[in-house]
C-alpha cells in the first residue's frame, strides 16, 4: 500500500465522517457543556486535593 492509497483512504473516511456529521441542538450543547465543565471542575478538585496532601506530607 503506498502513500497516494492511503491518502485516498483517509480522505474518503473524512468525507464519509462529514456527511454524517450534524449541528447539535441547543439543548444537546448546553448537556455537553453543562457535563464538561462538572468534569474540569472535579479534575480541578483532585488535583487540589493531590497538592494539599503532598504539601502536609512534606511538613
């Protein structure tokens, strides 16, 4: 298999992706943001939480 074939292959798994592709909804949007941001804020939390224990540890 050489370069030119696997571009072309790429290119029509790309192409396939796109046509099923579709602009979420407002209500989906809000969901998917609502949900992210609970994650960074957890993620946030622990890694918080991770750096107060090492620094009593430390002392």
């Amino acid at each position: 298999m050489d370069i030119k074939e696997k571009l072309v292959g790429f290119f029509r798994q790309c192409v396939r992706v796109w046509h099923v592709l579709k602009k979420p909804t407002r209500q989906e949007f809000t969901t998917v943001a609502k949900v992210s941001s609970v994650a960074v804020l957890i993620i946030g939390l622990l890694g918080f939480l991770v750096s107060m224990a090492i620094r009593f540890a430390i002392k």
